[in-house]
C-alpha cells in the first residue's frame, strides 16, 4: 500500500533522513495524476500514520526543497535564498 511506500523509510518524519528524496510525477498523461495528487496522497499517508498536520506539511516542505536542490539547472536554483523568494518568502 502507499503507506507503506518506501520514501518514508529512506526520509522517516521524525529521526532525521538518510537520503534526499522528493515527491515527483514521472508522466501525468501516462498515469493519470498530477503534482498535487501525489502531495495529497503523500500527505494522507502521512495523516494515517499519526503524523500531525504541522509535521506531515513541514516533511512534505522539505522534499519540495530537495527536489529545488536536486535540479540540474542553473547553480542559483539550488540556492536556498532563490528557494525562499520564489515561494514569496524573501525579498
């Protein structure tokens, strides 16, 4: 079952990580989802796991940063700085 996915044994919620991991769609058209529907369906994987909305919002955060930061783009979208601003947090 998804809870039981094994992004949460190699990025547990709570007793820090051991591998980068981030939550992606590999081909929407193909499967039939979309980038929000995997975050959802991460989240509630998390839920029924007694992970409190605060925790499971924040880990869900951070793999969205290791997805920024695991680009091979440009050096400056790996810079957290340029992370924060485009999520309106930084000037």
């Amino acid at each position: 079952s998804f809870t039981e996915h094994p992004i949460f044994a190699l990025q547990p919620v709570h007793g820090g990580g051991r591998v980068a991991v981030s939550v992606n769609t590999d081909d929407p058209l193909v499967f039939a989802t979309s980038l929000a529907e995997e975050h959802a369906c991460v989240y509630a994987a998390l839920r029924s796991h007694g992970v409190g909305t605060r925790a499971a919002l924040s880990w869900l955060a951070e793999r969205r940063r290791d997805g920024y930061r695991s680009r091979f783009t440009v050096d400056e979208s790996s810079d957290d700085r340029w992370l924060e601003r485009l999520a309106g947090r930084g000037g």
